[in-house]
C-alpha cells in the first residue's frame, strides 16, 4: 500500500505540473496570480487516478 501512495505522489507532481503549465501558461510567464483551486485539481486528479487504478488491478 505504502509503494502505491508513493508512486501516486509521484505521478501527481508530475502530472500536476504539466497540467499546471498548460492551463495557466499566461498566469505563470506574467507573474499574475494563478487559480489555485485549478491548480490543486491538477494534482489531485491525477494523484486519485493513479491510486484506485493502481487498487483495482492488486489482487
């Protein structure tokens, strides 16, 4: 269990900065705020993804 949270962390950091830099690209090169309720999905949905597909091949 512990091995499956780790490499969901993983791919949300990941994934999460990716979907970070393409949602909010003008955001992040102007310095302007950016939309942290966005943000914060971008790496939860992922994280979450990664978690119950992981749980739902283990036997």
């Amino acid at each position: 269990m512990r091995a499956i949270l780790i490499r969901g962390l993983i791919v949300a950091v990941t994934v999460g900065s990716i979907l970070t830099l393409i949602n909010q690209f003008e955001r992040v090169i102007a310095f302007e705020p950016l939309n942290w309720w966005k943000m914060g999905l971008s790496f939860v949905v992922p994280f979450c993804v990664s978690v119950f597909s992981a749980l739902a091949v283990k036997p």
